[in-house]
C-alpha cells in the first residue's frame, strides 16, 4: 500500500475544487505568505516563482526544508489563519473538499494506522483539518523521499544559463523523443554530426522543453579547455583575488551537489573525449550531462542529428525564413540539394535571398558556381580539428555572404565580431567597443541570419562556420580593426577600475590576440604589453606563458628591441617564473632588466623610461618579499621611490604605479617586520 497524503495529492485536491478566478501560484503563496516574504521568492519574476510552485504542486520536489524548519518554530496557526481566511473563501464546494481529503486518510490508513487517521477524521475545523494535512504531507515528503536533490543555484549563478532557443526551430521531434530517453537511462549522452546541422539547437530546444523536469539548467560552452569553462562560470562570490585554480575547485564543489534533477550542456566539445584531460574526471558527477559534438563517439551514449528531410521540413525550413519562395518550390528543392541539405546553409540560401532581392533562380545559378562541385547527397568530409576548407559549404557560405550586398559598416562589424569568442559577446559591450551610435546595422545581421543573437543572456556570436568564413573574406588585421582594439587597449590600461572578474573582456582580450591578422607589429606588441599585466591582475596565469613567448615572437619578427621592450619581455618572463615559484630565476631576470633600464638613467629619461626603471626595481623588491629576503626587499624599494622623487616633473609620484609601491612598503612593514627609514 501507499500512503497517499503527499502534498501534491492534498494540493492538487484542493486545486480541484478552487474557483477558476483563483490561480495555483496566488494559492501556494497564500498558504505560505508568512514564509515565502522571508526567502525571497517574492522578488524573483513571475515565472520562476511559477516553475518553482508547479515542482511543488506535481510532486518534483518536496516543500523546502525551510518552510518547514519556519513553521516548526513559530507553529502553524500562520498556515490555519491564511486557509481559513484565503482558500477556502475560493473553494467552491467545502464538504466536497473535505470528504475528498478524508478519502486521501482512508486509502492511507495500512500505511499511516487507524489511530493517525481517525485524529484526521475527529479534526472538525475545516481550515484546521487542511493545515493538519499539509504539515503531515511535507513532513511525509521529507521522510518518504529517497531521491537525492540539487540545491538551487539560480540565485548564485551569474552565467552559464540556457541560451534562447532559435524562433524559426522546427521538426526534429523524434531526436527530441530519442535524447529524452538516452537521458533517463544515461547520466552522460552525446548529440554528434556534422558542423551547422542543428546540434546545438537541439541541445538548446531539448532543456527548454524540459525545463521544469530540471532544477538546475547549466549551459557551458567548450573553448579548448573544459577546466577553463568551469573555472570561468561566475558565481556571486567570486572575487578578483581568486587564481583560475581557485575558482576551479569552488566550482566544482558546488557542481558535485548536484543530481539527476540537473543538466549540465557542454556546447561545441569538438574533441575526442580522450583530448581533455579533465573530461573524465568531469563526467563523474552525479548530474545529467548532454554534450554537442561533431565528433564520432564510440564509448558513451550516443545520438547522431543527421540531414532534414529535403522535400518536407527543409522546404518548410527555407519559406520560414523566405516566405515569398512558395511560389518556386522546384527551385527551392534544388537549392536544398546544391548546399547539401545543410541546415546552417539552407538557412542562410532564404535569409540571403529576401536581403539581396534576387530571383531563386539567380540564386541557385550562383550556387551552382562554387569551386568545389560535389555530386548532390554526397556528404562533405568536415574534420573535428576545425579544418572546413575543403568542405563545399564554405563554399556556399563565401558565396551567400558575397551575395548579402552589405554595407561596408556591416562588413566591419562582421569583420570585428569574427575575432570574439565563439561563445558570444555582451551585446551591448560590443556597441560600445565599435562606437557604434546605434545597433541598426547589427540588427540587421541578425535579421538576416548572418550573426546569432541570444536574447536570454543578451549576447551576439557567430556560427563558429561562419566565423571561418568571414574571417577569409573580412581579411580582420590590425590596421581593419584598430577601432576594437583600441577600446580593448583603454580597458587594459584603466588599472584602478575594479571588477569583479570580467571573464566578458578576459575571453574577448585572449580570443583577439589569437585571431588578429598582424599588419602593425608596434601596436600589437604595446596591445600585449599592456594586456600582460590586465591578466595577471585577474590571475589569469595559465595564459602569461604563451602571451610572453607571443610577445617574444613579435620583437624577433619586427626588429622591436628598444631598451624599453626587452626589459619588459624580462620582467614578463620573471613574472612567468614566479607563477612557478622559481624565485632565484625571476630574480635573475629581474636584475638584467634593470640592467638594460640603467643605461638609460639620465636626467633626459623620458617617462616611459623612467616609470618602467621605477617598476622594475619595485618588482624586484616583491621578488625578494617572497623570497623573506627583507633587507634586499627594502633596498630595492627605496631605489623605486627614490627613482620616482628624481621625475616627480614628469608626474610620477601622481601615477596608479605609486600607490603600488606603497602598497608594497606596507607589505614589507607587515610581513617581514623590517622597519624603512623615512
């Protein structure tokens, strides 16, 4: 027998027999009006407060502990009071309400006793027989419960949420049907196929659909590096005093408290599961995880999103997006088969036909022209190490970007947004990194397919297809794309604004260096330089290594060895060495740049010189600090003071570089206890 007075049962009784003006939530929060105000369900929106009643309704999850905890203290006259004066005013029928409660008691009583259940039937109170009921449910929900469940974190997780699905998604309900059960029988399941097939938004379409069957919905998108992802993910506790390592373990100590009603998406994981190292030690949690890949898996559960069908949903795929080709279905139908039924490029065939105006003959004749002519369903070979060049649908997307007769303004932004992180930008940073008056012409690209917008997380990106695309076409160097850079550069250089941790410019300062096309060695070695120092603020140190062998690189390719250069790339690698706790050797770095720097001490030394010289010799004192060297620490230091006394004309004891130093005589005083003579 089971014992059928859970709350869902006693709710969904009453639930029955309300009014119909009278609506679940306005129930739920009526009965629990005293506790709720305290948990702030209150202030969260409509329909997160909505979701959260619904679990509690159906049954998903159980009355939080806290409710509980919140009655048990101050007792349950609250819950009677709010019944008697709320809910039963709003029930049609009460006898009929109560006789239905009753019978809940009567079907449990070889489970709960007879003596339990006839305290039940002797209650005369109607209010307080409901309120008796519900405290006896939720205490049976949390006894009975044998299910582990996820602690929310909607309230602390400031990214990773669920991106907004495509409006114009249509079919793949089977797919749906088949990773819903993969699901249920597999905490881990892999959705492959080729690039531009639609992977991702079946991902997507799959956890909004089931968003209420989920407690917690994490969306990660992969980078190269899983531990990355995860140390990236912000929540409100973070700070900007936390190294990646850090972050990491926090991370997942908070991703381990989660079960089977969580899902976790790993977006674009275009590895073999064997490549990331972390990958296995990942998959080991006790969540739903559902990755996209283009890869072929053979180890884990598996479902493979292939072509749409051509003559039903690509067709209506296509009118969606050009609704005046339905008078040309042949025409259409052929297109479908030149771009090789594929999804992305079927998109982009419409979207471009409405924007440049042609005729779908026109179109399918352009088509038709691209370099690589493969026979019709012939698949295209695209390899997991991103290498698309030989595919026919770069060709095809070359084409349709060709004939989208863009503005030169829009071809810059495309141009600009190719050197961002797939995984998208803030949309209105970007605005603001282009100086753009206004987002017109973005809206436009977005209108026309050619960039993603994710409303849910107000974030633009391109298909990482299109990315390569319009990084062939675009040419994004240096001289093109001086305007985002030098925004990029100012935020590097603004050393006293604080952030929290802004993983939004880290990733678009990282994504840019790698990308940018170098016609301008002199400005891109300042943009490193500076950029340098923005990431050890942030203790993003996996990455000063190869930012200082870039650096090196690009003083060797340019002849760029001015004094000032080569000391800086010395105290960058000291800097290396110091992450690595090999102090003697940051040590000797540290001791050439100042010697190279000292040649160049003169009464004629302009300020760059001058700040740089101070710097070093500051640093080096912090070198020594670690090293419990106190006396060489203090020496070191009065030589960057005094260094700055000698150019005070030139503004340097005024500089964010001052109070640095001073920063670090206080470290001296306090950690090696070594008294500095004024």
């Amino acid at each position: 027998m089971q014992n059928r007075i859970t709350f869902s049962n006693v709710i969904g009784v009453l639930l029955e027999n309300k009014k119909k003006t009278y609506a679940q939530y306005q129930m739920i929060e009526d009965i629990f009006y005293d506790c709720l105000g305290n948990m702030d369900l209150f202030e969260k929106e409509d329909f997160e407060k909505n979701v959260t009643y619904s679990r509690w309704c159906t049954g998903e999850r159980p009355i939080p502990k806290e409710i509980l905890s919140f009655y048990d203290n101050c007792g349950f006259d609250g819950i009677q009071d709010n019944i008697q004066d709320d809910v039963i005013p709003n029930l049609i029928n009460v006898p009929a309400t109560r006789k239905l409660l009753l019978e809940l008691v009567m079907d449990s009583v070889d489970v709960i006793g007879t003596k339990k259940a006839d305290e039940f039937a002797q209650i005369t109170d109607d209010a307080e027989l409901i309120t008796a009921l519900i405290r006896y449910a939720i205490l049976n929900d949390h006894d009975s419960r044998h299910t582990l469940l996820s602690p929310n974190l909607s309230d602390i997780l400031l990214s990773n949420k669920l991106p907004s699905v495509n409006r114009y998604f249509l079919g793949r309900k089977e797919e749906i049907k088949v990773v819903s059960k993969a699901l249920q029988e597999n905490n881990l399941v892999f959705i492959t196929g080729t690039a531009g097939m639609g992977k991702s938004e079946l991902a997507k379409v799959y956890a909004k659909k089931n968003e209420k069957k989920y407690t917690n919905i994490i969306h990660l998108f992969y980078d190269g590096d899983l531990k990355k992802c995860v140390a990236q993910m912000e929540f409100s506790d973070d700070t900007a005093d936390m190294s990646e390592d850090m972050l990491l373990d926090r991370h997942m100590k908070l991703l381990k408290k989660l079960h089977s009603d969580s899902l976790i998406i790993i977006d674009n994981f275009n590895v073999l599961p064997k490549e990331d190292a972390f990958f296995k030690e990942f998959i080991k949690m006790n969540c739903k995880i559902l990755v996209t890949s283009r890869c072929n898996i053979s180890q884990f559960k598996t479902v493979k999103v292939s072509e749409m069908d051509a003559d039903t949903e690509l067709v209506e795929l296509f009118y969606k997006h050009c609704p005046s080709a339905k008078s040309s279905e042949d025409v259409v139908k052929d297109i479908i088969q030149t771009v090789g039924c594929h999804t992305l490029t079927v998109c982009l065939s419409a979207l471009s036909l409405t924007a440049s105006g042609m005729e779908p003959e026109e179109l399918l004749a352009e088509l038709r022209t691209c370099g690589l002519n493969i026979a019709s369903g012939e698949d295209v070979e695209l390899y997991k190490d991103d290498d698309f060049t030989d595919g026919l649908m770069i060709e095809h997307l070359r084409k349709l970007l060709q004939l989208g007769k863009l503005s030169n303004q829009q071809l810059d932004i495309l141009c600009n947004l190719s050197l961002l992180p797939v995984a998208g930008i803030l949309k209105n940073s970007f605005k603001n990194w282009m100086r753009l008056d206004n987002l017109a012409d973005v809206n436009h690209l977005i209108k026309y397919g050619f960039i993603n917008e994710d409303t849910d997380n107000k974030k633009i990106s391109l298909h990482p297809l299109l990315q390569e695309v319009i990084s062939i076409e675009t040419i994004p160097t240096i001289t093109a794309c001086r305007t985002l850079l030098n925004s990029l550069h100012l935020v590097c250089l603004a050393h006293g604004l604080e952030l929290r941790r802004p993983e939004n410019i880290i990733a678009s300062l990282i994504s840019v260096s790698e990308r940018i096309i170098v016609d301008d060695g002199a400005y891109f070695l300042l943009f490193l330089q500076d950029m340098f120092p923005y990431l050890d603020k942030y203790l993003v140190s996996d990455y000063l290594p190869k930012l200082t062998d870039r650096i090196s690189y690009l003083m060797e390719e340019y002849k760029l060895e001015s004094p000032c250069d080569r000391a800086l790339l010395l105290d960058y690698k000291a800097e290396c060495f110091l992450l690595k706790k090999d102090y003697a050797n940051a040590v000797k770095e540290r001791e050439k740049a100042i010697n190279i720097m000292e040649k160049m001490h003169t009464k004629d030394a302009d300020m760059r010189t001058a700040n740089l010289l101070s710097n070093l010799y500051n640093n080096l004192s912090n070198t020594y600090l670690l090293m419990k060297r106190g006396n060489e620490a203090a020496n070191a230091l009065r030589t960057a003071f005094d260094i700055r006394m000698e150019y005070t004309h030139l503004g340097l004891t005024e500089s964010h570089d001052s109070l640095q130093q001073m920063m670090n005589l206080i470290n001296i005083l306090l950690l090696a206890k070594y008294t500095v003579n004024s």
